[in-house]
C-alpha cells in the first residue's frame, strides 16, 4: 500500500488486515481488505510496523478467551508503528485490531518508544514484560531470597521473567521448559537451573532442583496437571501466580487445602491495568530503562508476513516459537 503525503495527512483509506467471520481454528483468520479505521476521542490512529502475537490471541480465535470476542474481529492486542497525528514512533495496547497496517488505540495506553529501543524489543516489554514485572511487584509480592518457579522460561513473558528474577530479589530462579534447547536458552538468560516442564513428576523434579526444598513462588499460565504439580510443590506461605490456561483445563482450588499448608492462589489478567494506566506506566518506564541498559535481553520468536498469521498461531500454539513473535504488516 503506498503512503502519501505528510505527517498527520493519512490519505490512504483501505489496508490490508487479518479478520475472522467465524470463530475456530488457525482456517478463519483470513488477509482483507477494509476501511483504515478512525480514531474516536481520546483514540489514535498507528500506522502498524509491527503487531505482537500472543497465547491469548489463540483464545480468543476460538473465543474461549476470558474476554468474549465479538464478530467479525481482527486480532491482535498491541502495536508497535508511527502516530498518524505527531509522526512519534510508539507502542500501544489496543484489545484487538492490531493485526492490521493501520490500528487505533486509546491514548492513555499509547506510549513513546525511547531512542535506543527498537519495535520488537518495544512490543515484548509492553504487554509480556509489563505482565511478568506485575508477576513479581503485586502479584507474588516477592521476598529477598526467595525460590521463583517460572514456567514456560523460554517463552515471551516467561524469558523476561528469568531475566527479572534476580534484579527483583529472588534468591533461586528455577525455569522449566519442553527441550533441552529452551532449556540452555533460560540457563543463558539467568535462570540458576532448568528442569523438563512435562508434568509427569514435575513436583519432585522442583524441589529437587530447589536442593531439597519447597518453593516458595510459581509464575503459572497453562493449567491443568501443570497447576497442580506446581502448587504441591510450594512450602507454606509460598504463592502460585496464575497468569494463563494455555492447556485449556481450568483448576478448581480446595480452600482446605490452602489453609492446611497455608498457601496462596493468586490470579493476574493484565486487561486489569489498562484501567490504572499508572501501573502500565511505573513498570514500562522500569523495563525501557533495564532494556537501555542492556540488562534485559528480548528473545525474538520470528517475525511473519501478516498474511501468514495462521501459521504464526500454528507455531505459537504448537511450541515451536520462543520469545516473541510478531507479524509484519508491511510484507
């Protein structure tokens, strides 16, 4: 699509986007043409040079998602690209909408991407670093020295959380991933050891790795007998952080049980900080910095043409990814 005239002047007013009529598998994300939305008050409109993938997008295709999707929908909840009305590189949640050249976001959630920061490294600190930086600060609330469990290490939100681990004081950060290649890749990010996350023996294979300790945290996203290992795995006053059910198997909690070892449950949803855009902003101001530093490194999964995002959903869904992906709306 050729871009015409200058800063602020969108004279084009079609583009190419990804929309589903019907809700399903990776089949019903088909390339469209439609109208380049317009911002409302308070909106803006992104011309999109990149758009992140996530697990929650492969939710909410099937709309099993914990926000249920309205048709017809482009995916895709964030954007990285150029305001329309300052010509400012920025970074954006945008609920849904993203995979598109062009997108609208609330101001409020739009922010300015640092010189130094580039659009991959800006779209993984928005949405997967903000949520594993919340995982730490108010979900887990963690203590100096504590043992961290995070699962899914090599993933987008699990790499940035190994990487936080120690900068946020925990004391033993233990990743668990499904290859011997993730593995090394979580040892290289800083985790102090690795283990196989099949969960077949997975609670043993925790406290063993904890030298012969409970844990005292878990950062947990796919449910099921994941969640369960996990929180048998946990020492009295440890905290499992559920952040995802990529398994689609929802657990059910036994309150006498948290009470007889005095553990905690704990839920996150990032869709919760958009309305204290304060929360968003202390923690994505934090991971800029650490990123300007080069103290956080952002694990890049592949990019692919926006016409190819049932593939990338294919492959984000089928573990082949690691770190993010994202979609390029220009090829």
């Amino acid at each position: 699509m050729a871009w015409r005239g200058g800063r602020g002047v969108n004279r084009v007013h079609r583009m190419r986007a990804i929309q589903q009529q019907e809700f399903g598998g990776p089949e019903v994300l088909k390339l469209v043409d439609l109208p380049v939305p317009a911002p409302g008050d308070g909106e803006v409109l992104i011309r999109v040079a990149r758009a992140g993938l996530n697990f929650a997008d492969t939710h909410q295709r099937e709309n099993t998602y914990l926000a249920k999707a309205q048709l017809p929908l482009v995916p895709g909840a964030e954007v990285a690209g150029v305001r329309e009305d300052t010509g400012e590189r920025v970074v954006a949640l945008v609920g849904s909408g993203g995979y598109a050249e062009y997108a609208v976001a609330p101001e409020a959630v739009t922010f300015p991407i640092p010189d130094g920061v580039d659009d991959a490294t800006a779209l993984a600190l928005l949405l997967q670093g903000v949520t594993a930086w919340h995982l730490y600060r108010t979900s887990a609330k963690i203590a100096p020295g504590e043992t961290v469990v995070v699962h899914a290490a090599a993933g987008g939100v699990g790499s940035l959380a190994v990487q936080l681990g120690h900068a946020f004081g925990a004391g033993r950060v233990i990743a668990t991933a499904s290859t011997e290649e993730k593995r090394r890749l979580t040892l290289e990010l800083g985790a102090d050891v690795a283990v196989d996350s099949d969960p077949d023996g997975l609670k043993e294979r925790l406290i063993e790795a904890n030298e012969g300790r409970q844990v005292d945290v878990v950062f947990e996203m796919a449910g099921g007998p994941v969640f369960e290992q996990s929180l048998a795995a946990l020492a009295p006053f440890g905290r499992l952080v559920a952040y995802g059910i990529a398994s689609g198997q929802p657990n059910d909690v036994d309150t006498g049980a948290l009470m007889r070892k005095s553990r905690a449950v704990v839920g996150f949803w990032l869709m919760h900080c958009l309305s204290r855009p304060q929360m968003v902003d202390e923690a994505l101001a934090d991971l800029f910095a650490r990123a300007r530093r080069a103290e956080l490194r952002v694990v890049l999964g592949g990019t692919y043409p926006l016409a190819e995002a049932a593939r990338a959903q294919e492959d984000l869904a089928g573990r082949r990814t690691t770190g993010k992906v994202l979609l390029d709306p220009t090829s």
